[in-house]
C-alpha cells in the first residue's frame, strides 16, 4: 500500500512539475524575441528582390571590355505617338573600356574617351567602381581646353552632379550599383517584348539618399537572362523624371549585351541614345592604361589608342581563324 501510495505522489509531483515548465515556456518573453529576430535575419538573407537585382549585378561580363559607341542626343517631339528628333542630333564616337576586378568581378576601373568629332578628341571620364558600399565610385573628368583632370564626387549631403558628354545619361547613371545601398521590393510579373520580366522598386538607405538625385528607381529585369530591360527614375520630388531601356539584345562571347540603350528625359525633353558599333570581351588590358596619364598625355593616349586597335583586330582575326 505504501508502495502506491509513493508511486501515486511521484505521478503527482512530475504532472506538476510538467505543467510549471509549459507555463515558463508559454510565457518566456526573451525567447521569442529572439526567435523573431533570427527569423527576421534569415528572411533579409533570402530576400526574393534583393536576390534577384544582386544576380542581375553579379552576372558574368568578362574580365575586360573593349568597345566602340555611337552617342547620339537631340531635342525630341512625339506626334501621332510618334517619338522623334525635334532638332539635328548631336553624335559623338565613344571608345569604352573596363577591367574587372576582385570577388565576382565587382570592383571596375573604366575609361570612356571621344575620338569623333576632331573638335572635342580627347575629352575622357576615368572611373573606378568598388564592391564595398562605404566607398563611392571615383570619376575623373579630363578637358583637353583645361588641360585640367577634375574629379568628380559627391559631397557629404549633396548628390553628383554632371553628365556623360552633354548627354542625358548622368554620371550617377553609368556607376556600378550596390545592392547594400538599396532596399528593393519586387512589385509585379509582367511581360516586355515578350519577355518575363520581374518589376523591382528600389530606394535608396539614408547614407545613399544623400548622394543620389533620384527618390526611387524602378526596373524590369528579363528573368531569364538577368538584363534590365527598362528603368523609370523619379527625382526628389516624386516625379518620372527618365526612362531607360534596352534593346538589340545578343549573346557575345557567351555573355549576354544590349547593343543599344536609349535614355529619355521628361523634364528637359531631350533623348539620348548609346549604340555599342563593336563589343570584344576578355581581351587583355595592361592597368597602365586605366590611369589619369591616359587622360592628360597626349603621346601616351595615343600609344594606348593604337595597341587597344591592334588588340582588337588580332582578337578579329582570331575569330575568323586567320590567325596562324
């Protein structure tokens, strides 16, 4: 009898002691604090839209690129829903490299300098892209007039200023973007050309919003091949200021490129467009060559101009398989 009657307190006291546990445990405050904010973490680290955008920046581009541009700007009027020039355009031929480097490529150093017209020869941007989102994108900006190299930046509350060539592509608009100075939302699926594309909202982090011009971005990102097909930009103010698309979409090199990009300015009405005439990847680029010399010697841009026209005709010819 005594047996049971020990066996039944024993029962008793670990009922109690089971349901005193599921109660601290119910009522644990800090443990599901902590549970939310891991499940928060895990969620940032496999945001769909930030995912997706880091894909389409990270997306294989070569080691280097060689090419030859056509900018073209003008006033432009649309009649019957019909967009063309208003007024004569203005062309400029571009020679473009960049040289990627570091993990995924991501860090850049890039030259664009005008060949055509005679009359503006010379006039560069030197620009150097980094991974790291504490550090800006350097530009440097060479008049042959001057003969002066400016560097161009952003100061600590006020966003760059200035365009490529007179065009209306800003200079903030051909930096290499980093995805941890955004936050990004997908908004829709939807369709261009036929293509899936995903619609993406971004805007900028308190330190970025300081250094851009534009409240938000909005892009349509080809889900397929990771190309931004189309961008709307919306200044301070909240207003569509430009629209940006692609179009003669190829693969070079097994990587695909827009040959043609087309920038639309709302608020001053003028339209530019960027024709890749030639694109070469993966040939060699000596650093030497992504230095400010390049810009203000005139003996040494033309040495670097006629190696990167024979670097280009050998990887021509390799090609075709004429070289021996």
């Amino acid at each position: 009898m005594r047996k049971i009657y020990s066996v039944l307190i024993l029962a008793v006291a670990w009922i109690v002691a089971v349901q005193t546990f599921a109660e601290a445990a119910a009522t644990s405050a800090p443990d599901v604090e902590v549970d939310a904010k891991v499940k928060a973490s895990v969620a940032e680290q496999i945001d769909p839209a930030k995912e997706l955008v880091s894909q389409v920046l990270d997306r294989y581009m070569g080691k280097t690129e060689i090419s030859t541009l056509s900018l073209m700007t003008c006033p432009y009027q649309i009649k019957n829903k019909k967009l063309s020039c208003a007024s004569d355009i203005r062309k400029k031929k571009v020679k473009s490299l960049t040289k990627n480097y570091g993990e995924n490529l991501r860090d850049s150093k890039g030259l664009l300098l005008i060949v055509e017209p005679i009359a503006e020869f010379g006039i560069g941007i030197l620009q150097y892209d980094y991974t790291n989102s504490g550090q800006d994108t350097d530009q440097w900006l060479y008049l042959p007039e001057l003969d002066q190299v400016k560097r161009m930046s952003s100061s600590a509350d006020a966003p760059k200023k200035g365009s490529l060539f007179g065009s209306e592509f800003a200079l903030e608009d051909v930096e290499r973007e980093k995805v941890a100075d955004y936050e990004y939302r997908i908004l829709k699926t939807a369709k261009i050309g036929g293509r899936d594309v995903t619609v993406v909202e971004q805007h900028p982090d308190d330190e970025r919003a300081k250094k851009t011009n534009y409240l938000k971005r909005v892009k349509w990102i080809d889900s397929e091949r990771l190309i931004v097909l189309k961008e709307n930009f919306y200044s301070l103010s909240g207003e569509l200021m430009k629209v940006s698309y692609v179009s003669n979409v190829e693969e070079i090199d097994g990587i695909w490129t827009a040959r043609q990009r087309t920038m639309r300015n709302l608020k001053s009405q003028r339209i530019s467009m960027l024709h890749y005439d030639d694109v070469n990847y993966n040939i060699e680029i000596d650093d030497e060559y992504l230095t400010r010399r390049v810009l203000s010697d005139a003996v040494y841009r033309n040495r670097f101009l006629n190696d990167i026209d024979e670097s280009v005709q050998k990887n021509s010819e390799a090609k075709l398989g004429m070289n021996p």
